[in-house]
C-alpha cells in the first residue's frame, strides 16, 4: 500500500465560507457539505424526512440528556477524572508487516488496531474499519480527545487495502489525515450515504467511491458489503445539517461473514439485520463511550452483548464478539477499563466467547482467541456496579463482581 504522508492531527485550512461579503477560515476536517446529484439522492432517500435521516426504532436524543450542572460535576470530579485515564502504559502488541503477510491460516483474521479501527481478513481480501491514525479525533491538532496509546504500526506497514470501510462521519471515524494517506492507494472506499463528499474534499476520486443507503450492497472483488442501519447521528462542523448517514456495516466472502456495528444504541433492528445476512462468524460491537446522559446512541457492554446474541439468531452457532470503542480515548465519563470489565462478565454470564486483544494484535476467530484481561495491569480499582445484588428464589443473591479490580469493597 502506498502511503502518503499526512500530519499527525487535524490540519486548519482556510477555506472560504459561502456567506457572501464575509470570508470565515473553515477547517479542512470539518469536510464538505454533500450537493448536487449526491444531495437530491439523500433527499430521495426512504430514511431522510423533514430535512434529516431518522433513527430506527424512533427519535434518538442526540444531545446529553438531564441537567447541564450533572453533566459538568460528572466530567469535574477529581476522583473520576483519575479513573477515565489508565495509570501505567497500555500494553500495545508490536504488530510487523511480517504478521500480517501471512495469510490467515482459518481464512479470517482480525486486527483490532485500537477504537473502532479493525483490519479484518476475510477470504483472500483486506478490509480497513474506521481508521483512524490520527494523534486527536478533532479537527484541529491542538485540542481535543488525544490518544491513550501510540497506534500499533505505521499506516502503511498494514500492506494492500481491498476496501476501507466508514461507518459515520464523527472524528473518532473518521480522521482526514488518515483518509488523506490512504487516498494515495489502490483502495475503494465503502462509505454511508453523503459521507463521500468529504472524502471527495480531502482527494478521493469518486470512481474509488461505494456510497450506500441502509440496505444497499456493493461487489468488491469476491466481497459483498453492505450498508445496515444503526442508532446514532451524524456532523463535522459548527453547523450540524444531519445530511450524512451513519450505519453498521456487513461484509460476506465467499466461506465467511463478519459484521462492524459502528457506533449505535441497542435497537430491536440486530434482529433483523442477522436474519437477513447472518449469521456472523464475528461481530465489531461498540460497548464504549456510553453514558446515562445519552443512552440513544451508544451501547453499554451489556447491550452490546445483547446485540451480538441478536445479530446470530436463537439457532446459530455463535461467532466471536470482538469489543471495540473503547481504550484509545477518553469519550465518556465512565472508568477507562470498565467497558473491557463489563463486557467480560456480560459475556461470561451469557456463555458467549468474547475476544479481548491488546491493541495491533491479531487473532483468527476460528483459532485461539485471546481472552487476558490485559487491561487490569494499568488501570485502578474498578467496581462492578452492573453486578447488583439478584432476587433468586426468594432470597438475595450477592455476586463476587461487587469487588473491585483489587479486591476491596
């Protein structure tokens, strides 16, 4: 793959407002407003009414939930800002080039590369999830959510891309300096509808461009991808015009099938989206980056092990579960570890094999899937709130989960 260089952050470029008699410098990341033909076909689009695309399942609040002041004294706690951070170094795999051109011996293999960038790949193609190489997700290099740990391998060291796959337009997704690098290989790119016109900004022809609705497929080599829908929202700039569409994505080879929630709140829509292309023989799940003040748009581990077992069907073979969302940045007020706690006991309790990683190392999910709780080395003490005491046959129930990581009360 050939890769050019892009900074590590977002880059500010003057672009022109259109307001006519008064020209605003505009960030290159915040990308472009769709138009002309691509702005007529979201406008035709099943999903987009009253000026925005709507959620499956109903209105989602997209904006925090209850009082601004609860809000603020969660984000200001001393104690709680401590535990949104991890206390040592995070354990990044050194993944090689040398890894990764051996060809998965199962023919599937995934490479969680930290947040919600996988390399997943499957039957013979390489597909890139969301990447996101960037030092910030932000659109300038100086502010915002930095990374808790290096990115595992140089972008270019990952070899050929068949096809990067986007799942929403949000910083943490997708990341301009990123897409600036890969735009100068071979590529395709996978992305829900509008979201192209920022990529088309940052140099992307359109002829290397697959923009779909929910619902809408593309032939990629012997890949069929997928747009489905998801829970969520979408904006770059200062003005958010909710004219691009997020979605969780499905990507089937010829022997296998594997699935990339994007970021999402827990719907009855897993259901149907399994019964129609599953079921998976793994599953991308967001259980990161939740919180009581917007529980529309993200999933807590509990619910994305629910979606997980919803996505396979009551007669399926369960496929792997393979978290993502979480450990590379601070996005939410809960602990930095507790989404790889969570989900760990939410899995065990459901009897569903859930594969924990370090960040750039690559497992096959037909193989040995690595279940070390690697987190617990560099994170405080975490409480285990999810596991409150249950009524069972008339008497009350205590699990070991209500001590923490050190095991104290």
């Amino acid at each position: 793959m050939r890769a050019s260089s892009a900074p590590p952050g977002g880059t500010v470029a003057a672009t022109p407002s259109s307001s006519p008699g008064f020209r605003v410098p505009r960030p290159a990341a915040f990308g472009q407003d769709p138009g002309g033909e691509r702005l007529a076909r979201i406008h035709a689009s099943p999903h987009f009414g009253d000026g925005v695309f709507r959620n499956p399942g109903g209105p989602a609040r997209t904006r925090p939930a209850g009082s601004g002041k609860a809000l603020a004294k969660t984000y200001l706690d001393k104690d709680a800002r401590r535990r949104r951070t991890p206390r040592g170094t995070v354990p990044v795999h050194a993944t090689t080039l040398a890894d990764l051109a051996r060809p998965p011996a199962t023919g599937l293999r995934l490479t969680w590369l930290g947040h919600s960038s996988v390399l997943a790949e499957i039957d013979g193609h390489r597909v890139l999830f969301d990447p996101v190489w960037g030092e910030r997700c932000s659109p300038f290099p100086f502010a915002g959510p930095r990374r808790l740990h290096p990115v595992p391998l140089p972008l270019a060291a990952l070899g050929p891309v068949d096809v990067v796959v986007i799942s929403h337009d949000h910083y943490d997704h997708l990341d301009m300096p990123t897409i600036k690098a890969l735009a100068g290989t071979d590529a395709l790119f996978a992305v829900p509808l509008g979201v192209g016109a920022h990529l088309e900004h940052w140099g992307v022809s359109p002829d290397r461009l697959r923009e779909l609705d929910w619902h809408e497929s593309a032939r990629v080599g012997g890949l069929t991808l997928t747009a489905t829908p998801a829970r969520h929202f979408c904006g770059r700039g200062l003005r958010n015009t909710q004219h691009t569409l997020w979605a969780s994505w499905v990507v089937a080879g010829d022997r296998h099938r594997v699935y990339h929630s994007g970021d999402t709140g827990y719907f009855e829509g897993f259901r149907d989206i399994g019964t129609a292309h599953g079921p998976f023989d793994a599953t991308m799940i967001q259980i990161g980056a939740y919180s009581e003040f917007w529980p529309d748009i993200h999933m807590t581990p509990d619910e994305g092990v629910r979606a997980h077992l919803d996505l396979q069907g009551p007669d399926a073979e369960r496929g792997v579960l393979l978290p993502i969302h979480w450990g590379t940045f601070n996005l939410a007020p809960h602990p930095w570890a507790e989404p790889g706690e969570w989900t760990k006991d939410a899995a065990e309790e459901a009897g569903q094999t859930a594969a924990f990683p370090r960040p750039g190392e690559p497992f096959e999910p037909a193989g040995e899937v690595p279940v070390e709780p690697w987190w617990r080395a560099v994170s405080g003490p975490i409480a285990h709130p999810w596991r409150l005491p249950r009524i069972a046959e008339g008497t009350t129930e205590t699990f070991k989960g209500d001590l923490d990581l050190a095991g104290e009360r």
